[in-house]
C-alpha cells in the first residue's frame, strides 16, 4: 500500500505526539521513505550489526546533534502499558485486554529493556516521565512503583493515564504516595450518548467524580474528542463548559480520525462525521470557551492554567530527545528513530525489542522540527534551526502567501487558519 508523501509526514508527527505506535506503523513509516526525499531507512540493521542500543551508547552523545538548545543534557521516557478493559471502536494504538495473568512477565520484560537502555539516559536529567497506553492505572501501584524505582526523578513531571472508572480514591492516594504527580484521564466527552458511541466504560458521572477524587493531585489532564458521529455544536459546548468548571489543569483535544487498525475503519463508509465546516467551529469553540475560564492555548490542541504546560508533551513539541520502553513504544535519541515490537508476547520473549529504526538527514530533521514546532504558540526560529543542523529548511513563502504561516520577530508560526489546517500545513513542509 503506497501512501501519499503527506499521510506517511503527518503519521510520523502522529508517533511523536502519542509515543507509541499503531500496529501498521512500520508499514506506514516505510511508505513514507519511499518519497522522492531519499529517507535513509535502516530496516533490519539490528540484525545486521547486533544489539541495537550498542550503536547508541552515551559516548556517541558528546558529537552528537543532541546538543541543540541545550537539550542534551534533558530526556524525556515513556513507557507504554498496553492493557485495557475493552478496546474503543475508533482507537488504533497497540492494546491488548487487561489480562493480570502476563502483567508480572510485561514488568519483567520493561525492567530488562530498562536495564540495556540504562547508558542512553544515566547521565541525563529525565524531566518527564509518561506512563501511557493502554490503560497504566490498571498495572497496578506496585509494578509502576518497581519501574519508577529504576529512574532518579528528582524535579521530573510524573504522568499517569486513567480512566475514570478504573479509580478508587485509595489507589489514587497510592500513585501518589509512590511520586506519580499528574493524572491524565480520557474522559472524551461529557455527554452520555456520545460516551456510549465511543464505548467508553465509564458515564459522565463517573468521570466527574474521578477528577474530583484526583483533585489531591493538583495536575490533572483531560482528553476530549470532537468531531463524532452525531455531536452537535451545542453538545460540544455543554462538554467544554463542564470541563472548565472542574479542579483540571489542562485539557488535550483530539478530533476524531477513522485511523487503520481501528475497529470503526472497517466500517468507516457508514459513519457520517460532522463534516469540515462543523469541525472548525468546534475547534474555534473549544480556543473560546477554554480561553474564557482562563486556560491558555499554548500548542494547536493543548490548553492549560498556567504554569501547567505538559512538559513530556512539550519535549516533543521542541525536539527534545526521548526514550520509550515496552510493546509498541517509540523513541528518538541521538538522530535514531526506533520502536518496538507491537506484539506483547513478542515483546516479552525476546531479548531484542527494537524491530524498526531509521536515521535522519540533517535535512529531514530541519523540516521535521519545523512541522512539529509549528504546533506551539511560540512558533519557530526556523534560521537558528538551519544554523545547527546545517541544513536549509524548505521555502515556506508559499504557505505564507497563502495565509497559513506569519513571521513574528524571526519566529515563524502558525495563523488561525494554519492552525485549522495544520495536517496540510504539516504535511506540505516534510
Ligand atoms: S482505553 Fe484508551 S488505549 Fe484503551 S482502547 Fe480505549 S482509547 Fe485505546
């Protein structure tokens, strides 16, 4: 299957948001080097040249491009617990069902791929560590508390995702007796219809309670979804508000994507989303209402009080390097892009987890940072960039031209109408 140039881009900007893979990213990612870029894949170099993270050991670091802005001496890790109660139609991230019979076997797995990356991030100071999935609350407070024990996180941000029905007021107070200083739920909505649609397992009551039962916790995030089958604009509305009103410091929009892999792709011919038009009125109504309870948009769809930006999802945002850890989990350090195995049992039974990697060229790597670094309000110093890597980033007179892109005081960024377009925006430029 031949992908376009821009759906292989924007697939890729797709990995670094949410750390782990969907089960047909190496196919994906492979199409994507099939462009005319001359991509330099290495698919099957770690049979080739043995265990892969002995081509990564720290030392290369020193020449490293690691060092840019400053961000050598930062990391970032995910870890990906993949299980969940029920698999949701419309997600295509690696998941399997919340089987307590191989979750000792996954913590023994994650520790030994702990123990071989130990080099990569010893000398570095982890900022942020993201429990993602899956569904980590369900792995329970002594297997998270045994990972954490293998990681010096001192002044680091400590995420874990939940779902609401999942909690209970004593594990919560277990989390974070064991240092986990953020929550992240997936409530996706607060309208019970749209929570039954998406097959949720929990009900808007429940996801009211939970972040009133995590308030102790004093970070929390929420993820929403527009865009469904059958949402309204005043249905969306009623969720914006109800989330404001609550003791949440951040919230993450994800508009719905009929993605591969995902159980609603196989019938996505019968489902009607509320079209484009719609969509960007949900979105310029979730920028509105956020905006009036005092939430600022710093990232196309990241929203918080201030003072509570995501910093693992920043670290993303501005290049910084991370590491993941388990099935399907997905890492970039030192120029490599790699990921693991998108099978639990595989995962678990073989010494080696990583089964792609490729590396960048410097060019490749200017217009990815670009793409993604758009994303923030901040904008980007596209010069400084070409500067370091050595490298000329793309013309973007065009996107310009086109109302899509301004530049402010040597920053360049996104307009309202970029930010609207991003994915084309994005796609355009890698
Ligand atoms: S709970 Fe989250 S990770 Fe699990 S299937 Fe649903 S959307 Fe996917």
């Amino acid at each position: 299957m031949i992908k376009t140039v821009g759906e292989g881009a924007v697939f890729a900007i797709q990995m670094l948001m949410n750390g782990s893979i969907p089960k047909q990213a190496e196919e994906l990612v492979l199409d994507a080097s099939e462009s005319s870029r001359n991509s330099t894949i290495e698919k099957g170099a770690i049979l080739q040249y043995g265990p892969f993270f002995d081509r990564l050991n720290s030392e290369t670091l020193a020449s490293s491009n690691s060092q840019f802005f400053n961000l050598f001496e930062y990391i970032s890790l995910y870890i990906h617990i993949p299980f969940c109660r029920r698999k949701c139609p419309y997600c295509h991230f690696y998941s399997v069902y919340d089987d307590e019979s191989i979750k000792d076997r996954y913590l023994q797995a994650l520790v030994r791929e702990i123990e071989q990356k130990k080099s990569l991030f010893s000398k570095r100071h982890i900022v942020s560590l993201y429990f993602g999935g899956g569904t980590p609350f369900l792995f329970g407070v002594e297997r998270i508390k045994t990972i954490l024990d293998y990681f010096d996180v001192v002044d680091c941000e400590i995420t874990l995702e939940a779902n609401p029905e999942s909690i209970s007021e004593e594990k919560l107070e277990e989390y974070r007796a064991i240092g986990v200083n953020r929550l992240s739920f997936g409530v996706q909505s607060f309208d019970q219809r749209e929570l039954q649609l998406l097959g949720r397992c929990h009900s808007v009551e429940q996801a009211i309670q939970a972040v009133h039962l995590a308030k102790p916790f004093g970070n929390i995030s929420i993820d929403l979804m527009y865009e469904l089958p059958g949402q309204t604009l005043s249905s969306w509305k009623r969720t914006l508000e109800q989330a404001c009103s609550l003791p949440i410091q951040h919230i993450s929009l994800y508009n719905l994507m009929i993605e591969p892999e995902s159980a609603w792709y196989r019938k996505k011919e019968a489902i009607v989303l509320p079209g484009e038009q719609m969509a960007l009125a949900m979105y310029e109504a979730a920028v509105d209402i956020t905006s009036k309870h005092g939430f600022e948009q710093y990232e196309i769809s990241a929203f918080s009080r201030p003072g509570f930006h995501s910093n693992h999802n920043s670290g993303y945002w501005i290049g910084r390097e991370f590491l993941g850890f388990g099935a399907a989990a997905f890492s970039f350090y030192n120029n490599y892009r790699f990921s693991n195995v998108a099978d639990i049992r595989k995962y678990c039974s073989e010494e080696e987890s990583v089964d792609f990697s490729e590396t960048l060229t410097s060019e490749e790597r200017v217009r990815e940072l670009i793409a993604v670094g758009l994303r923030m309000n901040q904008g980007v110093d596209v010069a400084a960039l070409e500067e370091h890597w050595g490298a000329a980033a793309p013309s973007l007179s065009h996107l310009e031209e086109a109302g899509l892109l301004v530049t402010k005081k040597g920053r360049v960024g996104l307009t309202q109408r970029g930010r609207l377009l991003y994915d084309a925006v994005a796609a355009e430029i890698i």
